[in-house]
C-alpha cells in the first residue's frame, strides 16, 4: 500500500522489499509499530520475481523451497498457498570431460549417491557441523570454511561422471567451485542431515503455483505497513536516539530504528553515518551473492517431455536448467547462468543457439528474466559465500549497530542463500527492534 510521507517520527523504516524486508515490516507492524518500507524499485519481491510469459505468471528469482526449511512452509501454510512439485526430468543432459550426454534418472540417482557418499565422508564434517543452525560454535567450522568445494571434489577418488554430477549440483552454489567455501557447502549437508534426498530435495522440491508474488501479496495485505516504490536509499544516519534515512529524490525520513533489508551487495552504495563496521563493510565489499547469475525463463517448442540439465560452473552458457511447466504449445524451460554467458537482451535467438547444442529442433518464441548481477539493486544473484566468509560472516554481520539492524538472505545462520533464510533473517531482526523499542 502506498501513503503520503509524514514529517513525524516512525517507529521503524525498512529499507528493502524483498522477503527479508517484508517479513520483518510485517512483524513489526501487526504489533503494533509504526512501520515504513522503502523500495528502490517499482516493485515488491527483491530477487524473487514473477514475470507474464505465454499466458502465465512464472518465476524469475527465487522460487523453491521444501517443507522441511520451516520459516518459509509456516507462511506457505498460513496464507494457504497452493503449491507444486517439480516433476521428475524424462530426459536428463550432463557434461563429462567436456561431452555432453544424456543419462538416465536412475542413474543419476545411483551415481548421486555414491558421490554424495563419499563428499561427506570424513568424520570431522559432522562434528564440525553437529549445530549447523550456530556456525560460530565450533572452531573446527573455520578450517573447512578455508578450503574450497574443488579441493574435496578433486580429492575423491570417483570417475569423471560422478564428479561431473557433483559440479552439476554443486553449481546451484553460484560461483566456480575452487571459489565456494567447502565449509558453506557442509553446513548445507548438515542440514540435510548428511541425506541424498534431503540435500537434493532443499534445492528445488516445491514452488508457488501462482508465483512467489502471491506470499509476497499476502503477506503485504496482512502486514498493515506502508509501502513506498521507486524509493532508492542514499544515506542512513543514526545515533542512540533514532536515525534519518534519505531517498534518493532528497526526501528524509526519521524512525526510532531502522532495518537494512537489501541484498548485501548493495550495502556500499549507501553513506552511513556512523560508517559501517569494519566486518560488514568487507561483507559488502567481497560480495556475499552469485556474481554473474542471470534467470532466465523461455517459452520453448521443440523439446519433447520433460527435461533437465545440470553442468560444472563454466563449461556451458547454463549451468542449470529445467522444465518449469508444459504447454499446450511447448513448455516453460528455466535456465540458470552464473557466468555471464547469456545476454538477455540478445533476445530468443541467442538462448536458441546454446539450447540447439542439446535439442537440434529447439525454438525460443519468448524469453523473460533478470540479469541480477547488473541490477544495481542486487548486484549479483542469490546468496553465495566463498572461501573463508562462512565463519566470518555469519551471526557476525547481523548484529546490531546501535540503531541499525541488518536483514537478508545471504546472511541468515541456519539457511543462508535461500528463501527460508531470508524469511528467518527478517524475523530475528523484527525481534530485535522490538526488544529495544519496548525498552526505550
């Protein structure tokens, strides 16, 4: 809901409406704060988006989750939201020593396992990980936090396959493998429970059937809270008594708290005062995010039942793709690329050229989707933590800093880089302000 500015003092503004940002407005508004949202884009959602594409609304941004991530199932459930599960691939492409090939789902699945298997197979990840909600409670988390996924990958004794599989899979972590923290990948497992199927299950099992912009509608229209769109942030001041936020067209706005629910990327396109602290400035800096992701959505014809791919960062334009939905007139194919090999604005005949390399008869009638890693309102994909930021980062760069709290995705403790993470960062800050606004 949008509403006309006010010159008197808010309870609290949130800078950034993605689910981090909502979920903490909401919080706090429906008990009673006085709440503002500010969004620097014309829209709600963040890096979840849902876009028009052959007649139905589908997910750009993020989109999936699983029952077991709970902050995100306990909103599904609440607003009953009609869910859907991915299907099962009838065709499934891989890449093995630079080949391309098709393999079936059941051996993939008996290859996963054995893959699986061996990655985790060492006695210290466990014990490392035995409270993977609290990365800060073991010191032996930093060790494996300092080395890189490649580095277990190229230790296993498996065939190129297998390893194969693993950089597939492994890809969805968003960065070159000898750049993501081994430790980050772990922590994952662990909450999986060291299970094959948790653990494939926690990357793509359920989306929303009509969008992840449905929670985002419900939630809004639940919370009570203002909203106010096209709202980009310059500069936050605060001090022990309250804080000013100013909005890129000059206008300020004074809270007695502020949350800081963008991506944290874009933390160093803001002028604090005082400066941040030294750790989350570094978060900031270093990226924390998927540095070259681009989603992409296309309505394709000439690809027959239902597919998947799924290839080591690098080697191919997408690392990721899969059938969304089928179509009278096709399907929805989901394309995934942390690269920068695909340009959106090329247009259908520049995905045609990388999907024909696999499908002879494809053809893209239309394409939608978002080039986050150029959005300066992202600056990069989901969350993505490399080598050393896991145990630096995490339960560190939320913390308070007087009157500024901090909300995202990318750096919530128990599931960082995903959706539910991005639901529990937003509530853990809602109950943190108000704790100090009722003590004020």
């Amino acid at each position: 809901m949008e509403s006309a500015m006010t010159d008197e003092p808010l309870d609290v503004v949130v800078v950034g409406g993605g689910l981090a940002g909502i979920t903490a407005a909401k919080e706090l508004a429906t008990r009673g704060f006085r709440t503002l949202l500010l969004e620097a884009q014309d829209r709600l959602g963040g890096r979840t988006a849902t876009q028009r594409i052959a007649g139905l609304d589908a997910d750009t941004g993020g989109a999936y989750f699983h029952w077991f991530q709970a902050d995100i199932w306990a909103l599904v459930r609440q607003y009953e939201l009609d869910v859907v599960e991915r299907p099962l691939a009838d065709e499934f492409w891989v890449s093995a020593d630079g080949e391309l090939l098709t393999i079936s789902l059941e051996e993939i699945d008996h290859r996963l396992r054995r893959a699986l298997a061996a990655f985790w197979d060492d006695p210290e990840y466990a014990a490392a990980f035995y409270r993977p909600y609290a990365v800060q409670t073991n010191p032996a988390a930093v060790a494996l936090d300092n080395q890189s996924v490649q580095d277990r990958v190229d230790a296993l004794d498996l065939d190129a396959v297998d390893k194969a599989l693993l950089g597939g899979l492994f890809a969805d972590f968003g960065r070159p493998l000898d750049q993501v923290s081994l430790g980050y990948v772990l922590q994952r497992m662990a909450n999986a429970v060291w299970s094959h199927e948790a653990f494939n299950a926690i990357f793509a099992s359920y989306r929303l059937v009509d969008g992840m912009s449905a929670l985002i509608d419900a939630m809004v229209r639940d919370g009570g809270f203002d909203v106010h769109l096209s709202a980009p942030v310059t500069a936050i001041r605060h001090a022990d008594d309250g804080a000013v936020v100013t909005i890129a067209d000059g206008r300020e706005v004074r809270a007695r708290a502020v949350v800081l629910a963008t991506p944290v990327n874009v933390w160093q396109n803001i002028e604090f005062s005082p400066p941040l602290p030294a750790v989350n400035q570094a978060a900031t800096e270093e990226g924390v995010a998927a540095p070259s992701l681009t989603n992409v959505m296309m309505h394709v014809r000439g690809i027959k039942g239902v597919v998947g791919v799924s290839i080591p960062p690098g080697e191919y334009p997408f690392e990721l793709m899969f059938t969304y939905d089928e179509l009278d007139d096709g399907q929805l194919l989901a394309g995934y690329s942390m690269n920068g090999q695909i340009d959106l604005e090329a247009g259908p005949a520049h995905m045609e050229s990388a999907l024909r390399r696999m499908w002879p008869d494809a053809e893209v009638v239309e394409v939608v989707g978002h080039d986050w890693a150029n959005n300066p309102y992202a600056l990069g994909g989901h969350g993505s933590l490399s080598i050393g930021q896991l145990c630096r980062f995490l339960d560190v760069v939320d913390e308070p800093a007087g009157r500024l709290f901090f909300a995202s995705g990318d750096i919530a403790p128990h599931f960082p880089g995903s959706l539910t993470g991005a639901v529990e960062s937003g509530s853990r800050a809602a109950h943190r302000i108000r704790r100090l606004l009722n003590e004020d």
